[in-house]
C-alpha cells in the first residue's frame, strides 16, 4: 500500500466515525503516521481527499460486485436488489457509514446517484415480466426501501437486517406465487 493509500484510508475511517468536519488533516496525518504537509502534497485539501476517498470508493464496490447482478430470474434480480445493501455494507462498512453523512456533498450525491442509476431500470424490466400490474412503481417502491436500508444499516450495524431482508424477499416470492394461481 502507497502512502496516499493508507492516507485515503485513514481517512476514510476517520471521516465515517468523526464526520469531515470534525476530522482536521492533523489527525489524519497523526493516525497515518505521516507529516500533514505529505496530505497536502498528494491531494491538495482536505475537500480533495474527500473526492479521492469518494471516487476511490466507489471504484472499489464497482470492481467488487461487478457481475452480482447478471441473472436470468426476474425473482432471483429482485432478491439479489434486495440483498444488495447487506453486501456491500459488509464489505465496505466505513465507506457506506461515511456515505450516510455526506448527503449535501455534491461528488458523494452524484457518485451514488451513478453507481445506483441501473438498478430501477433492471427492477422495472423484471416486475413486468413477473406480470406485476405497475412494475414502474413497483420499481420506485423498492429502491425507496433498498435505500433505507443500507442508510440503516450502514449507521446501526447489519445484526438485524438478514432477518428483515428474508421477510422482504419472501414477500416478493409470494407475490409471485400468488400471481401463478
């Protein structure tokens, strides 16, 4: 690992816990054992390494679930939609927590907003092949709840939810299988 990769990762924890405001490059540089004149030397600013830390991150998750969603099962698409935020918070919990304090920062909302944009398009295609009367808003109702679910559990932990995402899928499967009768 480079030294501008610890720093990014410092960071990372160190904003996800503390929040960029509440993170001065001091810390950072103290906790990645280098000088802060080093941060400023491979980013610029502290807003710079946020960008880094950001755009880095999305890389990251992109790379790690590249191909997660590449199923022929509508059901088994809208099953794998909803496990969704369980994975990648346990993959990259600091990120998903740090992204969950960033909702005004305009790189973290439209960095998310890219990394989100396929997923109604992929839900709306497969409710209507499941012959869901409104798959358009079948769609929208459950990025809603996709949403609010890796916002919680990336601020309160992923103890819970497992539970809370096979009652939610097995209401998708019985949708489908009272649909059949």
């Amino acid at each position: 690992m480079t030294r501008k990769q610890l720093i990014a990762q410092v960071a990372l924890h160190l904003f996800a816990e503390k929040g960029v405001e509440h993170t001065p490059t001091q810390l950072i540089a103290k906790e990645a054992e280098v000088s802060e004149a080093l941060i400023f030397k491979h980013f610029g600013s502290k807003e710079l390494l946020l960008d880094y830390v950001i755009r880095t991150g999305y890389k990251r998750v992109i790379e790690q679930n590249r191909g997660r969603l590449l199923e022929n099962s509508p059901l088994e698409l809208i099953h794998r939609i909803i496990e969704l935020p369980l994975v990648l918070v346990r993959e990259e919990a600091a990120f998903w927590k740090l992204q969950t304090r960033l909702g005004d920062v305009e790189v973290a909302r439209t960095q998310h907003e890219r990394f989100m944009q396929p997923l109604p398009g992929l839900l709306e295609v497969a409710f209507r092949q499941l012959g869901y009367a409104q798959p358009a808003q079948e769609a929208r109702l459950l990025m809603l709840l996709v949403d609010a679910l890796w916002k919680n559990l990336a601020t309160n932990g992923t103890n819970e939810l497992p539970e809370l995402l096979e009652f939610i899928k097995s209401k998708y499967g019985s949708q489908v299988a009272s649909k059949a009768f």
